[in-house]
C-alpha cells in the first residue's frame, strides 16, 4: 500500500508540465498569462505588423546603396526612387563626423580618439594596481590632451600665424562639429558635473546656513532655467558685462553652462541617494570616530551613489541629448552637421536619411550608457533584476 510521503515523492519526481518550460512556458508567462496581457499582445503584434514591413522596405529592400551622386537615387522623370538613399551618408559622413573641421588635419581628431581608447583600457582590468588613482588621472588629463589635439599648437613653423603649410596649426573652436563635438560637450559636461554635484548636495544638507543657503539658490537657479536660455546668455549676454577687450571662447562658455546646469540636476539624483542613507549608518561613522570628510567618502556617498545609479545615468543620458541646444550659439554638432548637409544643393529631398542616421547614433549611444548602466547594478548587488 503506498503512503502520503510515498505518493507525495512520485509527484515531485514528475516532470513540469510542457506548457510551464521553454518558450512555450515563457509565452504563457509574460504575453498571454491573462486576457489583458493577451489583448495588449495581439495590438502590439498588429502595430509591428503595420510598421516593420514598410520600414525594412524603405530602409533595405528599396534602398540604393551604391552610386556615384544623388541622380542613383532618383528615377528617370527627377522624382526620388520610393527606397532610401544610403549613397548621401556616404557622401556626408566626414561632415557628420567632423563638422567643419579641415580635411586635411582630421587625422588629430581620430588620434584623439585611439588615445581615449589606449588611455581608458586598462581601467577594465580588475586587478589594475592603484585603479583609483589612475582612473581620477585619466579623466583629469585627457580632456587637455582632447583639447590640445583638437585645436592645435601655434604655428611655429615659416610662415604667417594659422597658415596651412604647417600640420599644427591652430583650428578655431567654430570650426569643431559633427559627431567629435558633440562627444567632447556630453564628456566634460559628465565628467565635471558628478563631482560638482555631489558637492552641492552636500552643501543643500549642511547644517552651516551660507553653504546651505548658496547650495539651494544655484540649485534652483540653475534648474529653473531652460538650457536653450542658459546657453544663449552665455553666448549673446555674457560678453556684454565683461570688461572691454575680456573675451572667452564660445565652446569655453557652452561648456561652462552645460556642466553649470547638469550639475544643478546632479545634485538632486544625490541628495535623493543620501537621504535613503538610514540614520543608523551616520551614527555607525561617528561611533568609530569618523570625521566628517571620512564618513562621507568612505561611509555615505558610496552607497548613496549606489541607490541612484539609474537616475545618474538618467542624467547623463539627458545632457547627452541635450547637447544638440548647442546649435542655438551657431555650433555645428551632429544634429547641426546633418541639418548642414540637408541644405546642400546637390542633395536636396533626402533629409530623413540625415535624421534617421542621427537617431542610430544617439540611440547607441544612449543604449549603451543604458546597459552599462544595469552592468553597473548587478555588480554592485543593488537588487537590479536582469531583463
């Protein structure tokens, strides 16, 4: 006779049913697990089939890919052919790269690039002897080397200042655009405004009233102005209360205020963090004798950051978009660089190719902060869960 325990032993011993596993099991689970959720299924299945089909036609079936000028892409009555016309990024794509920098020295802008590449590196490895230290000099130097490699030295070379005979003339910074610029904004703006930021919100929470009292008013100052306006005060404005012959560079003044304003959001994603700090801890610091500077760096502000995470890169991945704003100041970066060729004569009609190359890239971009930014969680055990 067989028994309870015996009986209950030969269920567990049984397989899971078929439509609990496997894809089947995943489909049951997260897109027909209830009416609502089939219904919500089926309408995004109906909205991909009215939008993918005609999209990969355009984008890949119907495309020109080859050809030598705009004519490849038009029919025979001067009407543009239905699929897209991939021939005008390459036509375009040192513009959208470059901007207006000179051909013949964009070789500095791609060095710059490989030194990014060598000089960030070895910050991947884990066991990288003294990995802080190197990566706070990393990202304090290579800005000036980006700098340098991108405007260039005084000619020193024969002949008049800014001639083209000599490889390291200087570039002026209106002549910086495309993507590199673009890169450049959104690196200095990330890389000053999280320090700056934690900063301010330390001072928001100090108990002295002049740090606090200035802390709150640059903070919601600065948040509670557009930056389209920030930067056309910066650009228009700001050289009409300098003292005569007292001038700064365009790009200077644009970094200034993206990093000004990114730092006022910044300082709220922290105090966000360190106000989820449980008291216990701050007591915890003081008891082992912790001064404040110590408590802080060694205690707070590292978990503090690690509560907030995503909103840090939430931020980051705003400043990054929002480094477009720059073309109000009569810069060219990768939005102003494709809006720059969609004006050329010779390609007239084919601007949603500029666009729809723009949108890749900022996607990428963003994409990829995205991920690195969950890569970050799992590591660090926030209970971010893998999707």
């Amino acid at each position: 006779m067989t028994t309870a325990t015996e009986t209950h032993q030969q269920k567990a011993d049984l397989p899971p049913p078929a439509a609990t596993v496997g894809i089947v099991g995943w489909l049951r689970e997260n897109l027909f697990g209830s009416v609502p959720s089939t219904i919500l299924t089926l309408l995004a299945a109906y909205i991909l089939y009215l939008v993918v089909p005609p999209l990969v036609s355009w984008s890949i079936i119907n495309a020109t890919w080859t050809g030598a000028d705009s004519n490849a892409c038009k029919l025979a009555d001067g009407a543009r052919k239905d699929g897209a016309c991939w021939i005008y990024i390459q036509a375009w794509i040192g513009g959208y790269m470059y901007g207006l920098y000179p051909y013949d020295l964009r070789w500095r802008i791609d060095i710059a690039a490989v030194l990014a590449v060598v000089m960030f590196a070895p910050l991947a490895i884990k066991r990288l002897p003294y990995k802080d230290l190197y990566g706070i000099a990393v990202i304090l130097l290579y800005p000036v080397v980006a700098y340098f490699m991108f405007k260039g030295f005084i000619d020193f070379a024969p002949g008049a200042p800014g001639s083209t005979d000599h490889p390291w003339r200087v570039v002026q910074t209106d002549k910086w655009g495309g993507l590199a610029l673009t890169l450049l904004i959104a690196s200095v703006g990330i890389i000053a405004s999280l320090p700056l930021g934690v900063l301010l919100a330390l001072g928001r929470r100090s108990t002295m009233p002049i740090v606090s009292t200035f802390s709150v008013l640059f903070i919601e100052l600065w948040r509670g102005v557009p930056l389209i306006t920030v930067l056309f005060m910066s650009s228009v404005m700001l050289p009409l209360f300098l003292p005569e012959g007292v001038n700064f560079d365009k790009l200077l003044r644009a970094l200034i205020g993206v990093t000004l304003f990114s730092a006022a959001y910044m300082a709220e994603v922290i105090r966000g963090g360190l106000q989820a700090i449980p008291k216990g801890q701050y007591e915890a610091a003081m008891a082992l004798g912790l001064n404040y500077p110590r408590m802080m760096a060694l205690i707070v502000l590292p978990q503090a950051l690690r509560y907030v995470i995503p909103n840090i890169v939430n931020t980051f991945i705003g400043l990054f978009k929002d480094t477009t704003l720059v073309a109000i100041i009569g810069m060219f970066d990768l939005l102003g660089a494709i809006q720059l060729g969609n004006a050329d004569p010779k390609w007239l009609g084919f601007s949603i190719e500029g666009y729809a190359f723009a949108a890749v890239l900022y996607f990428v971009f963003c994409y990829g902060m995205s991920r690195y930014s969950q890569h970050l969680e799992r590591k660090l055990h926030t209970g971010h869960k893998k999707r």
